[in-house]
C-alpha cells in the first residue's frame, strides 16, 4: 500500500513514516500543502494522511481540491484540532477518517488498512485467492492453513496482484506500489520478488504476461 | 437605586402638587380680593339704601328695631346676620339698629371705610355722615365671615383635587408603566440571554434615550467576544502546538519499540530528544506569553543594556559558523526599566536571529540615545509577512517547522509591557532582517 503523508512537523512526519514503513506500507511524504497537490497530481495513492495546520495553508483546502477532482483517495486527516466541531467540519470536507493527536501508530496503521480495504471494496480484512490467503495487518501468508513466511516487498507484491486476480499489473505499476520517491529503485527487483513468489506458493501462481506485466492466474 | 418608575413617579407627583398648591394660592388671593371689593360695593349700597330710607334723627326717636331681614335677604349655610346696621343720631343716640348689630358704636364719625374692633370682632364698616337729617349711617360686616367665605371658596375648590389626587397618582404611575415599557422590554431582553451570548442587541425599537446605551453594550459585546475568540484560537494554537511534538514523541517511542535494525532504533530515539527539547522550549514560551498577558511585569530599576545584551548573546547557543558581534558603545548604556520584561525582547530577537542563519555576523549596536538595533544576515522576512510575524504561532511559509512561532510575538508583547516599539524590517544593504526596539524616552 502507497501512502501520502502530508506532515510539517519533521518529527512527527519521521517518526509516522519509519512507523509506517514497518508496517509494511510505502510512505511519501510532503511539508506543504503545495506539494501535497503536486503529488497528488501525478501519482496514485492508497490513501493520505493530511494534517491540517501547514505552513502555507490549511489540510482542509488541499482535501477540498481533491475531492474538486471527483479524486476518491481516502483521507485520513490527522490533527491536534479534535475538538468534535472541528471532526465534524473535517469529515463533511471530504475526509474519511479522523485522528487527534497524539495518536497510536498501530491504530493509524490499522485505519489506514481499513481504508484501502474499503477503498477496494472488500468486506474482509484477509484476502483469499485459491488456497491463499494473506492478512494485510500482520503481513502474515498462509498456504492451505499454514504459514509462509514472506519478506515485506513480497507481501507488498503479492497482496497488490490479489486485490484484482486476473487483471495485469505492469512493471512500472508494481515500482510505484513498493517504492517511495525517496527509495532507489533497483532493476530487476520485481523479478526476484515474483522468482521467490513462485518458489514459495507455487509455479503456477503468477502468470508472466510478457512485455506488459503480471497476473494472478484464474483457475479457469 | 431608587427604579427609574419610582423615581419618575415621586418627581411627577411632587410637581403635580406644587403646582395645584400654588393653583390654590392664586384663586384664594385672587378671590378674595375680588371679593372684598364685591363685599365693599354691596356694604356700600346697604348704607345707602339704609340711609335713603332714614327719616330725620328727630322723627326717628322711639322707632322700633328693624328685623334683620329687612336689610339682608336670609342666606343659607351660616352667612346669615352677615350685615350689621346702625342708626346713630348727632348728639350719639343709637336710633336703630338691626338686629344681632353690637350695641357699641361701630365707627367713627369719618364718612367712608373704617375697619374696627367691637366685642373681640373685626368688623369692616361703611358710614355715611348726614348732617341734614341729623343721622348717621353705620352699615357694618363682620371680617370672620368674610374670612370664612373664602376659606369655603378655596376648600369647595381644593376638596375634589385632594379626592382626584390618589386617582391622578393611579394614572402617573400606570402611564409610566406604559411609557418605560420599551426600556423594560430591552432590559427583559439582555436579562434573559445565555451568558455565553454575546450577539448584539438589536437596536430597532429601543427608545433614542438608550440607544448609546445599547450602542455600547453591543461595543462591549463585541469586544469581550473579539477577546474570547482570541482567547480560543491561541488555546487552539496552543493545543496544535503542544500536541505535535507529543505526537512525535509518541510515534518515535513506537518506532523504537518496534525496530528490529540498530539504526532505525536510535535515530527514532535521537529525534525524542529533539522533540522533547522543543517541547520543553515552547513550553517556557507559553509561560512567558502567560506571564506577559497577565501583565506582570516587574518593577523598574536601573538596568545596564550593554550587560544584558552581553549576558543573553553568550547564553543562546550559537551553530559553529555563527557569530554576534556587540558595539562597546551600548556598554554604558544605562536605562531605568524592567530587565526581565527587557530581556525577553532581546534574547527572543536574538534567538531568532540565530535560528534563521547557518552563517554570518549578528550585529547589535545603539542608534541614537533610544534606538537598539540587531542586525542579522539571514534569508529575511518576506515582504507580504512582515505584518504577520508578531502574530503568535505564525510561522512563515519559507521556515517549515524551524521554530514555534511565538519568538516575535513575545518579543513584541514584552517590548511593549514596558513601554518600547519593536520595528521589524528587511536590511536594505544585504539579505537579512533588521529588527530595531524603540526604547521609550
């Protein structure tokens, strides 16, 4: 899951993303309210976390713009002003979700989850595809009941390709979904994460498309 | 305090009086002169009736006494036996008189008005000397019942205003029920209101008498809520503020217990002791602020600036390629103020000096006997936020995160606690602010 987090205090913003990253999330984040339109001008995302005083605005105008655009990303907007008028004002512009400060880094974690899923239109927090079944909350994968155990990127990989089984992810979309700006991307990397897929859940799992990407096969 | 109502009510009716009172004055002088002179007129005409009826005081001898009602018609209410007439002869025989008249000789021998007392009663008296019929007439009238005729005049007067007084007291007292209901609706209007109301009073409908009033209760309304609003965005700011780094200190606490990688662990701990400084700072800028707005400020003594200057630039940690530079000349610099109050202006405009440089020269010297002046070679203020940086919180668009945004704003409630003007401008030779406090003369 790809994360925007608008944030200016630099602490907090530091510590929310290495809080994420462990989390098993790819977090980018922005101080302004300027680049926050900026990146979400160009890239898509699972979900933002939007904090609303920013040095050159408020949250609430960078929300209103996304939603202008007819753009349904889920908002969780995280603020000290949670007194309940303010939740009220914040969730009627457009956001989805609500966190006062100082909040619980599982709880965002575990909001956040919650909105993708609900983003992607699953009822259940586990996804199942065949004899697999993955929970995004722990980044646990299990294979007829028992555990695999998977690195962080794999999980990533895997639980992108079973929001949709049967439609193609490309390369690039993959990338996107794993790395932050921040991050190098290093080449080939999606092969090994498919390569070690493969090994550990089966050949036949993810089907190679070539020159366009891959998918989860569909038992026909 | 006596109510308005009341107030109205005893002045109306004290009014009301005086001038029925003075009303009564009048009539009863007014009437009984003309009175008198009616009385005099018909005293008058008695006596010569009388006398043109008199035979010769020699036929008169042996005459019998005239009944009463010969002279004076009877007249109801105790006003009979009102004139008195006497018949006297030259050589002092009394002739006739009428009935009920003294027996004492009523006047003097002068023709014309006389006022006299016979038996203890005044009487009023009119003569008429005529020597040819040897007689004179003596046509009196007792001044008692003159007296009482007025004073009946004046009470048939009197008597319904004193019964139309309690009548005229009911009305007073209902009219300006009715007169001062609009100030009684206002007032009923402001008593019933929420004390957390603070909308304006509608001014249509009060009367113009208590239009200022309302006028500056609204005034005040609207200030004690411009107060209140100002009250609540800077305990919101505050709360923004005080929260984040707590959040941050949360978050990187969670992270460090949670980091597997040696590297993760202590930068999140790092950036905890980042935090808490900061915190610890704003709360100390808080206080100060609080301190400030309860208007404590300290007693005045003599003060040396040169010290203070020096003692604030080595107490406020400086980045390795920064510097302050302090001209000898504000060394004997001596003024009679607050050092306290003195040194939160100084050491906030230099903190704030420092925290926006990562290299150069902070200059602090005198202009003139009441200008100080520090001079940095930071980025500056942006133009358009210059009027906008003494607001507490604000920070500007270009320092994300760098400092709490109160240094200004503190630096410029203190300078103005002890009577200085703090003026902020971009230097004109070089990038960098210059930030000048007016000392007061």
């Amino acid at each position: 899951m790809r994360i925007l987090l608008v944030e200016d205090d630099p602490v907090l913003a530091d510590g929310v993303r290495a809080g994420l990253v462990l989390a098993g999330l790819t977090v980018d984040a922005v101080t302004t309210c300027a680049d926050a339109h900026a990146a979400l001008g160009i890239c898509r995302f699972d979900a933002v976390v939007l904090d609303l005083m920013l040095p050159d605005g408020s949250g609430l105008d960078v929300l209103a713009r996304l939603r202008a655009r007819q753009d349904a990303t889920p908002v969780l907007v995280l603020t000290a002003l949670d007194e309940t008028p303010d939740r009220i004002r914040g969730l009627d512009a457009g956001a989805d979700d609500y966190l006062g400060k100082p909040f619980d880094l599982d709880e965002l974690a575990a909001r956040l989850r919650a909105l993708a899923r609900r983003g992607g239109g699953r009822a259940s927090a586990l996804m199942h595809h065949g004899p697999i079944a993955i929970d995004p909350a722990t980044l646990a994968v299990s294979l007829e009941g028992s555990p695999v155990p998977v690195s962080r990127r794999e999980f990533a990989v895997l639980s992108m390709l079973m929001e949709r089984p049967g439609v193609i992810r490309s390369r690039g979309e993959l990338e996107e979904r794993l790395y932050g700006w921040q991050e190098e991307v290093e080449s080939n990397t999606i092969e090994v994460y498919v390569h070690n897929l493969r090994a550990k859940l089966g050949r036949d799992l993810i089907e190679t498309v070539r020159g366009i990407g891959y998918r989860l096969r569909v038992p026909a | 305090m006596i109510s308005l109502r009341r107030r109205l009510f005893l002045i109306l009716l004290a009014a009301t009086g005086l001038i029925w009172l003075c009303a009564v004055a009048w009539i009863s002088i007014g009437s009984r002169s003309e009175l008198e002179r009616v009385l005099d007129t018909r005293l008058q005409e008695a006596a010569r009736m009388v006398h043109s009826l008199v035979m010769t005081g020699e036929r008169m001898q042996g005459a019998p006494e005239m009944g009463p009602a010969s002279i004076l018609p009877s007249a109801a209410g105790g006003y009979e036996r009102q004139l008195s007439c006497q018949i006297w002869s030259f050589d002092g025989r009394l002739l006739a008189r009428s009935s009920g008249a003294p027996e004492a000789v009523l006047a003097g021998e002068r023709e014309g008005f006389t006022d006299r007392e016979v038996d203890g009663e005044t009487w009023r008296v009119y003569t008429i000397v005529d020597p040819q019929k040897d007689v004179r007439v003596v046509v009196g009238d007792r001044i008692g019942l003159r007296d009482k005729l007025v004073r009946d005049l004046v009470a048939g007067l009197a008597a319904p205003a004193l019964l139309a007084m309690p009548l005229l007291g009911l009305l007073i007292w209902w009219s300006l029920g009715r007169g001062l209901r609009p100030l009684n609706k206002a007032a009923e209007e402001i008593a019933a209101r929420e004390g957390e109301d603070m909308r304006p009073v509608p001014p249509d409908g009060a009367p113009s008498e208590i239009q200022p009033l309302i006028g500056a209760l609204n005034g005040l309304f609207a200030k004690v809520e411009a107060a209140r609003a100002h009250e609540r965005d800077v305990t919101a700011f505050a709360a923004h503020e005080l929260r984040t780094p707590l959040a941050g200190l949360k978050t990187q606490a969670q992270v460090a217990l949670a980091a597997g990688e040696a590297q993760v662990r202590e930068n999140a701990l790092r950036q905890i002791i980042v935090s808490v400084d900061r915190a610890s700072r704003l709360v100390k800028q808080l206080l100060a602020l609080a301190r400030l707005d309860a208007g404590a400020a300290g007693a005045a003594r003599e003060t040396s600036i040169g010290a203070l200057i020096r003692d604030i630039v080595a107490a406020v940690p400086h980045p390795p390629n920064v510097r302050t530079i302090i001209d000898p000349a504000l060394g004997p610099l001596v003024r009679q103020l607050d050092p306290d109050t003195l040194s939160l202006v100084l050491r906030n405009l230099q903190e704030n000096a420092v925290q926006n440089m990562t290299a150069g020269t902070i200059r602090w010297f005198a202009e003139g006997p009441d200008k100080l002046v520090i001079e940095d070679e930071g980025p500056g203020i942006p133009g358009e936020e210059l009027g906008l940086v003494r607001q507490r919180f604000y920070r500007g668009r270009a320092v994300a995160g760098a400092g709490s945004g109160l240094g200004l704003a503190i630096a410029d409630t203190a300078a103005t606690r002890i009577g200085a003007h703090l003026d902020l401008a971009n230097r004109e030779d070089r990038a960098g602010l210059r930030a000048v406090v007016q000392l007061s003369p």
